[in-house]
C-alpha cells in the first residue's frame, strides 16, 4: 500500500492527476489538488503511480508500503507480524523499476546524478544518462528522489 502527497507549493491545478486518478485526487474544494484516499488503495495503486509521472510540476511524492507498513500496522511488535511485514516488504521491493531520461527535456544540470551517482551519469552525455537497468532495489527509492527533483521533469519511472 502506498501514501501520496501533493506539495501546493508546486501544484498549478492543472487537474491532470485528477483525470488519472479520479478516486485518489481532486480540485473539487481547492486550487491545488488534494489526496482524496490515504492511503491508497491497492487498485488504483496503477492510477495513482500514473499520475505521479505525469504530474508536469513533479508535485506528487509517493510514500512506500515499507514505510507505511513498518510504522503503522497493528501488533508490528510481535515477532509472527515482524517477519510477516518483512515478507510484504519483500514482495513490494521485487517490483521492477526503469528509469528514463527524456533527453529533450533534461538540462543537464546533475541533480539527478548527485542524488543517486551510481544510475544517472553526466560523464558521456550533456544530459543524464542512465547506467542500471532495472534499478536495483536499493537505488529505487533514490531514483524516485530525483525523479521528483528534477526541475525538468525529465525523468520518468516504469
Ligand atoms: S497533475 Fe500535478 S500540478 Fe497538476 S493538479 Fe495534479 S498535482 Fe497539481
Ligand atoms: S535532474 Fe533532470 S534536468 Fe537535471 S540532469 Fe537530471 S534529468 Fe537532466
């Protein structure tokens, strides 16, 4: 299960989110858009996770079911539901990830290459170019951090 926020800080209502993911976002109350299920349910988990790459203001964070799970699952402290969140834990990261950089968009500035120097590099290229491919899972939830600092918007996740 994952949770996601919207920064209003970055948001412009553009209501793209929305479109994607009617269920999980909505500008019905607010010039900005507000998560509207937190968590999110595990069936519009896809919906939700579109409208993050899509959002054109990079304005939507996802928080992981590790996360989520380790601190807010009941009765987490006995060792039968220790191991058993561990295996959830285990299943969520088997997850396979693709990072792209649209080189169209991407100014080369190495935001992305100085959160995470060992899968987007600068060294060949005046954009970032991706060196792993899947991202291994201890790099995934860097990755997801530069996709969401990069000003361009310029890296997408699959
Ligand atoms: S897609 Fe991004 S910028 Fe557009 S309304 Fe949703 S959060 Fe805001
Ligand atoms: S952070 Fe974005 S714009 Fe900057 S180098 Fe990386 S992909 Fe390109």
């Amino acid at each position: 299960m994952i949770r996601v926020h919207v920064d209003p800080d970055l948001c412009i209502g553009c209501g793209i989110c929305e479109g994607d993911a009617p269920d999980v976002f909505s500008l019905a109350t607010s010039t900005v858009a507000e998560v509207i299920m937190d968590p999110v349910e595990p069936e519009f988990e896809a919906d939700a996770r579109m409208a993050t790459e899509d959002c054109p203001e990079s304005a939507i964070s996802i928080e992981n079911g590790e996360e989520l799970e380790t601190t807010t699952a009941p009765g987490a402290d006995s060792t039968d539901d220790a191991e058993e969140l561990i295996n959830d834990n285990d299943l969520e990261r088997k997850i396979e990830m693709k990072a792209i950089v649209d080189k169209d968009l991407c100014i080369g500035c190495g935001i992305c290459e100085g959160i995470v120097p060992e899968v987007f590099s600068l060294q060949n290229e005046p954009y970032a170019e991706v060196l792993l491919d899947p991202i291994p899972e201890e790099f995934q939830d860097a990755v997801r951090e530069a996709a969401e600092e990069c000003s361009e918007a310029a890296i997408t996740i699959e």
